[in-house]
C-alpha cells in the first residue's frame, strides 16, 4: 500500500470553532465537507484530543471559517498548533458571535457557516461532525487558501493530531546557509532573513538566537528545532 495517495486527496483549510459554556475555542482543520444540499449538510473529522471537540460535543454547535490564500503561517499556527487549554485562542482575533451563540472567526476568511450536529460518528481517534447548516455567508471574493497551497508554498506541516497526518521523513535539502526546522510546525528560520517580529535581526545565525526565543508560529522552544541540511 502507497501511503502517499493519502497525499493527493485535495482539501481546503478552515477553522472550526465551537464553545462550552462562556469559553470559546477553535481549531484548523482541512477536513470539511458538504455532505449533502438538500437540506445543506456539512461533515468536519476533529480529533478527540482537541479542545475543540470537546466543545462541539458540549454545545452540538460549530463554526467553520474558511480561509483566505493570504492568511499568515502565524495565524495558522496560533488555531494550529497551539492548544485552547493553554490560551484563549479569541483574545487579539477579529470575531464575532453568531445569532446561535456560535463564535466566528472572521479574520483572514473568506466565508463561513455554522451548523447544528445532527449526527456523530465514532472514528477511533477522530469524531465526524455532521451538521445541519444553519447560516452561511460570504465575506469577501478572496481566494481560499487550499491544503496543497499550505504545504507547498506556506510550506506547513500537518500538526499529529490532524487526521490526514502522515509520518514524514522530512526532506534532506542542500543549502548554502545553516537553515532550521520547526520539528512541530515546519517554520524554517532562515538567518537571512532573522525573525524582526521575535526581536532576531536579520543576519543572525539559529546558533546565535538567545534560549528563550521560540517558534515565531507555534512558540515551540529553541531545541525543537533541527539543522535543514
Ligand atoms: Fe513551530
């Protein structure tokens, strides 16, 4: 079996969000799908480690926000790969609260819809959401950003608990300078180019970063990180 036809399924890339009680939490996710029109159906896979499934289970309510082309690798990494038990993932994010009492995310989406779960199912690691969609509406006449996008310009990973996460060797690439990889996220820090957002000037060799800098996308830690050879 070839593994790697997982790989050419096609995806988008969307956050869903939920809530329980008055917290809000929200996740990327690229598995979404209409399932069917009549009445408008949606299916979404969330891991059941997620905050954000516990949410859904709670509340049966779900946002899904469909993202631009333009969104930022930071705030994909802010819904991605950091976890709603830590932060809340709404502080600093334009949002907004549906008439259901759903939370949108309304920053760097193009459209989005909410829906009711009228059935689950039970996937061994993952629960499929499926949802009665109750709004839907469009934001902007952006492009939506789509999973080959992500992983092939963005150069994203797929966090582990994503359901289309495949173990990777990761590519051994010739390069002049001493490039470093987020083993979490992906991010390359590239010393050209520093990391001026995380106070790294340009310039600046990962061996010369002080300790406690992080992951400009996922704040993982410095020892995270490993040598693009
Ligand atoms: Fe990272």
């Amino acid at each position: 079996m070839n593994y790697k036809t997982l790989h050419k399924f096609s995806y988008g890339l969307y956050v869903v969000s939920s809530k329980k009680g008055n917290n809000f939490n929200g996740q990327i996710a690229n598995t979404v799908f209409q399932v069917t029109s009549e009445p408008p159906t949606i299916a979404v896979s969330i891991n059941k480690q997620n905050l954000t499934h516990q949410f859904i289970k709670e509340s049966r309510k779900f946002a899904i926000s469909i993202l631009s082309k333009e969104t930022p690798m930071k705030f994909i990494g802010h819904f991605g790969f950091k976890s709603g038990v830590k932060i809340d993932k709404f502080k600093d994010v334009n949002y907004k609260v549906s008439n259901a009492d759903v939370p949108i995310v309304l920053e760097n989406a193009v459209a989005y819809l909410t829906a009711e779960v009228i059935k689950e199912v039970n996937v061994g690691t993952h629960t499929v959401f499926i949802g009665k969609v109750v709004e839907a509406e469009i934001i902007n006449d952006k492009e939506p950003m789509t999973y080959a996008y992500y992983h092939e310009v963005k150069r994203g990973k797929a966090p582990k608990t994503a359901p289309t996460y495949i173990k990777e060797e990761i590519k051994k690439e010739v390069e002049k300078m001493a490039k470093y990889r987020c083993e979490v996220c992906g991010y390359v820090y590239d010393p050209e180019k520093g990391d001026p957002d995380g106070g790294i000037a340009p310039g600046t060799k990962f061996e010369d970063i002080p300790n406690d800098w992080v992951c400009p996308v996922c704040s993982a830690s410095k020892d995270e990180f490993e040598r693009v050879e």
